[in-house]
C-alpha cells in the first residue's frame, strides 16, 4: 500500500503495485486527519490536508499507475486546476500521463509521486512493432526546448579524471553531430513559425532532415485524419497515399509519440503502407494537451535502396517537429482571434483606436471619462419608409449611416451603436481628447452640411427632404464593453447619455436641427455659432437642462436675429411677457422663419391668453 510522508513543504507519496488506482484530496467529515490511506471498493484514498484547508478539493486529483515510470493523472476537480512540474496546468476532467517521480502542486500544497522499489508493470507491453516515447510533448504554453542545457546535462558530457576511450570519442562525436542536428532543426523552425506555409515547410524539413520518403502534416477532426501538407521523395507517389491508421490510433490513445513497422495491428488496409518499411508519428496537442493533429512520416521500399528503421532519434526529430506545428497553429488561431476583435472594433472606432484597445485590453473594462456624446436620428423615419419598398429603405437608410459614419471618423470619434434609424457615438474615449466638446460640435456641423449631397444622391418620394436631428451633452460616464465577450460593444453609461439622448427628442419639439447642452456649450468657449433657446425639464431627468442651438450654416441676418431671441427669452424668463412677444413679432415681420422664434413666442401667446404671470419659464416636455 502507498506511504505518505511529509518532506519539508512537500508531501511524499511512495506508490506501490498493491495500488492501481489512487485519489488525493482534502480530509472529509469521516475521515481519519492527514496524512490518512483510506481503502475504498474503488481505488485508495490519500488525505493530504485538514478539512479546513480549502485550497485542495475533497476530491481532487486521481492516480492510475501505468508501470515502474509512468502514472496518469486525472483533474476529477470541477473548479479548480493542478500546476504540473512542467508549468502547464491540468485543468478540470482533463487526463495526461507523466513520468516518475513528479510533483503537482495546488495552491501553496507539492505532493510529489516516487516509485518504491516493488513497483512492477502494471500494463501489458505492447504486442505489435511500435515503439513510444515515455512522454507526451509539450503543449504549445508550455514548450521550451534548450538542446544546449540538455546537452551540458548529459552524463558524458561532465568532467572526468579518466582518460576517455575510442569507443567513447566515438560515441561523444556522434553525439555532438546529433545536436548539431538539433540546433539546425531548431533554425528551421523558427523561420517556419514566421511563414504562411509553415506546415510545407515542416514536412519538407521532416523528410529531408529524418530521411523519410513521405511525410505529412495531418489534422485531426473527431476521429479522422486529414491531409493539410504532404511532401514526397519518389514521383511514383500519388495522391491516393494514406497513413497508417493503427500508428495514428497509438498517438492519439496515447497522446505520445510513436515509430515502428506498419501493419502490425491489423488496421493498415491501405495500398500505400504495404511497401512501408518503417514509419513514425508525433501528436500535435493543443493549449489545453489534447491530440489535434500529427506529424507523420515513413520510409518506404524502392529506388533500389536499403532503408533502415527509425530510431529513437529520428522520433524525438519528429516529435519537435510536432511541436512546432503545434506552436503555428496556436499563432494562427492568436491571430484570428485578434483579427477577429479587430474587425469588431473597427466597426466602431478608427483603426488607430482599434490598434490601442488591441494593444490594451483592459481599455475594454469599465472607468470613468469625461467625453461628449452624440444621438442623430432621421427625422420622419417612420412616415418616410411607409413609402418606400423595404428594398429602397434599406438603400437609404445604408446611405444615411455611411456618410454620419464618416463624420464621425473624420473627427476621431467612437461609433457606440446604430439602433434602427438612430446612430449614437462618443468622443473622449477610449482615447482621452482634450478638446472632446469641439470635436463632437464639429462632428454634428459636417452631418447638417452633407444633407444636401445626400439629398441629391437619394431622393425621396414627393420631394421629402432627409433631414436629422442631434442632440449633444457632455460629461463624467463610464466607458466599457457594454455588450458581451461574444458580442462587443463599446460605450458609455450613466445619466449624461441619457441627457444626451432626451436632447435629441426635444430637435423637434424646439424645431432645431441640432442642439446641445448648457455643458457643452460651456466648453465650446465661442468657437461655433450657437444661441441659447431656453431651459426644458427632460423625461426622467431631475434638474432642469439649459439648451443651446448648435448653427451649422449662419445667414446673413443670423447675429440681428440670435440678439432679439436673447432679448426675448431674458424677458421671458423674467416674466414680461408684453417684450417677449413684441420682439419676436419684429422677428416675424421681417419675414424670417425660425423655428426656435415661432416655439416661444407661441409659449408667450398661450400665457398671456390664460394668466399673464403664473406660468414656468422652465419647459417641461411632453415626451423623449
């Protein structure tokens, strides 16, 4: 039976042949404290820590001895992961097979797992022809090979007081030619990892380095193998080639790689293996250890030469082979994630904003930032579309969205979203600009002055104009991800984009095509041409909201008239309603339609017909 023993921070577990299978987990209600062996029916179970100890789970990791060198480990945690000694981690109900002795740690607790001296075999040794590898390779997270670091560790390669023998020289020049082999190997795939054909590049370095006749990149999907890069030596070679199924069913039983002669299960039905002499194949195992592909290869009778099996070396070749295709596709699937997250966010944002939220990830969390944000929606969407063919609106709805689109690109804004004929964007973030106000402004005057190119290009029915109103505001949100992992959309939160979407809906209560608030006003500092137009209460927002009208192509006559609208709006704040009226009526009488000027002084009228001096100056609306 095994033996527990504490050594240092470490717990030791000697295993024994009495014990197949083996669970090491926390101590349960039951159970004796550790270090406790408790048999059950099924398998032993080892009590590592109290049961207070909550970094190990009662049931967290299972033993299965293989023989005198191997165990395979089975995560039977559903939460929590086991670092390996290789650095890779055993995530939960994930199995892998290592060798003796090894040390998993989980949290702050080492076990580590030795052989005693009566552990005998406990599998069958393999019947046919093919040989393994002890080990699987490396994931591709994990994988770091250091040919010169192995090298120096060799035992023949330390120093020696005794004088060394020919057989020894001999030995030692054939070693040195081997990892000669090996650094060049690794040159070879280090250039690939950068190619698009790095998976050519790889077969072409396995027959020619390995000295196969084919040899072959292969991936796995469920349980067939397919054919994603094939180099052979003989012209006679076609397409109808096909590996051997008993040597791919090894390396994915087994997770390891193997090498021997074909046929030797009975599985090889193919033509192609018949002439096969010796043949070798390495998994190529993904982020998370599981068999995805292999790197294939074999030697073959013909071309009157006499070839000579694959050796041990000739496998490991192969199998760092292997993990370089390995550590290619883990880049390939790195790269479309990213391309992937690109196109996403440059449906929203400019392409250097889009670099720096790749670049910077956790731009993507929630923080606070001062920006302006813009609601423009299409005046009469409603009315205008029942006119036209669902084909026609979609047309101009299409057109509508690019150019606004465009003005906000032009200004290095943020497209936070399109919600049917409603388009919403930011500026101040992800990247902070100083003078967010004045980019947006801008932003809302090139959407009023491309209305006339857009009405030429698509006219509407009965010669209905497209028209939009926007609304501005400007203030402390925050900005994130507002959407999902599978869905992203960046964007702002909190009540100024509400604000700034109530002051949309009141354009066509005030007859303006584009308004902003008394914040954004504020920071404009007189740089475009605005006049204040009175103070509203907004659906669902407390304080009342000062607004301005934003101008986008000032007449002649505009100074005279925002000057009368000041003078009226003051009295009309004021209470005199009799200079109100009078001079917006002077307005009128000098034939000037202004839909801000015909708004109040019908305010002014309905207030002086019902009671001179008890009305609200402050505006509350009737809807969004």
């Amino acid at each position: 039976m095994a033996r527990l023993e504490k050594v240092d921070s470490r717990i030791l577990v000697l295993l024994d042949a009495d014990d197949r299978i083996l669970e090491i987990g926390r101590q349960t209600k039951d159970e004796p404290p550790p270090l406790a062996i408790v048999p059950t029916s099924e398998f032993t179970r080892l009590v590592i820590v109290p049961k207070d100890h909550r970094e190990v789970g009662r049931r967290q990791l299972r033993i299965e001895i293989l023989d005198q060198i191997r165990v395979r480990l089975t995560n039977v945690n559903e939460v929590n992961g086991v670092s390996l000694e290789s650095g890779a981690v055993l995530a939960p109900g994930k199995t892998i097979d290592v060798l003796l002795p090894t040390t998993i740690y989980r949290g702050s607790v080492g076990v580590t797992l030795e052989g005693s001296a009566n552990l005998a075999p406990t599998v069958e040794p393999e019947e046919d022809a093919f040989f393994s590898l002890p080990a699987a390779p490396p994931a591709p997270n994990s994988a770091n090979l250091d040919f010169a670091s192995a090298r120096k560790d060799r035992p023949e390669d330390s120093a020696s007081s005794e004088p060394e023998s020919f057989s020894d020289s001999i030995r030692r020049s054939h070693t040195n030619v081997m990892f000669e082999r090996l650094g060049k190997l690794v040159s070879v795939l280090q250039r690939a990892a950068s190619s698009k054909d790095f998976e050519e590049s790889i077969s072409r370095t396995a027959m020619e380095m390995v000295g196969l006749d084919r040899a072959a990149v292969l991936k796995r999907v469920g349980s067939t193998w397919k054919i994603s890069a094939l180099s052979m030596k003989f012209d006679d070679d076609d397409e109808s080639w096909r590996p051997s199924q008993g040597l791919l069913s090894q390396v994915a039983r087994g997770r390891r790689t193997v090498w021997g002669t074909p046929g030797a299960d009975g599985q090889d039905i193919f033509e192609s293996v018949i002439s096969v002499v010796a043949m070798v194949a390495a998994p190529i195992l993904n982020d998370a250890g599981e068999v995805v592909g292999a790197v294939y290869g074999d030697r073959r009778v013909g071309g009157g030469l006499i070839r000579s099996p694959i050796d041990k070396f000739d496998a490991m070749m192969v199998e760092i082979m292997a993990c370089g295709v390995a550590g290619g596709w883990a880049r390939l699937e790195q790269e479309q994630a990213a391309l992937t997250r690109r196109i996403q966010l440059e449906r929203f944002v400019t392409k250097e904003v889009a670099q720096q939220l790749e670049d910077e990830p956790d731009a993507l969390l929630g923080r606070d930032a001062d920006v302006t944000v813009l609601f423009c929606d299409i005046v009469g969407f409603s009315r205008i579309s029942e006119q036209l063919s669902p084909a026609k609106t979609f047309q101009w709805i299409n057109a509508v969205m690019e150019i606004l689109s465009e003005c906000v690109s032009a200004t290095k804004g943020t497209l936070v979203d399109y919600i049917g004929d409603e388009l919403i964007a930011m500026w101040g973030a992800p990247l902070p600009i100083a003078d967010h106000a004045s980019a947006a402004a801008e932003s809302a005057i090139q959407m009023l002055e491309s209305l006339q190119k857009l009405n030429e290009k698509h006219p509407l029915p009965g010669g209905e104009l497209t028209q939009i109103g926007i609304g501005l505001n400007s203030g402390k949100v925050r900005v994130g991800n507002t959407g999902s992992i599978k869905k992203l959309k960046y964007g702002p939160l909190g009540s100024e984009v509400n604000i700034a979407s109530r002051v949309q809906g009141a354009t066509r209560f005030l007859r303006a095509p584009a308004l902003i608030t008394g914040a954004t006003a504020r920071q404009l500092e007189g740089k475009f041409c605005t006049r204040r137009l009175c103070s509203v209460r907004l659906k669902n927002i407390e304080n009342p909201v000062e607004l301005f009208e934003l101008v986008a192509n000032p007449g002649p006559g505009w100074s005279q008239l925002a000057k009368d609208y000041e003078i009226a709006l003051t009295a009309w704040e004021e209470h005199k309603l009799q200079t109100t009226i009078g001079t917006l009526s002077q307005v009128v009488a000098r034939e000037i339609y202004d839909g801000p000027t015909m708004v109040l002084l019908s305010r002014a009228v309905d207030a002086w017909s019902r009671d001179q001096h008890q009305y609200d100056p402050v505006w509350t609306l009737p809807s969004k």
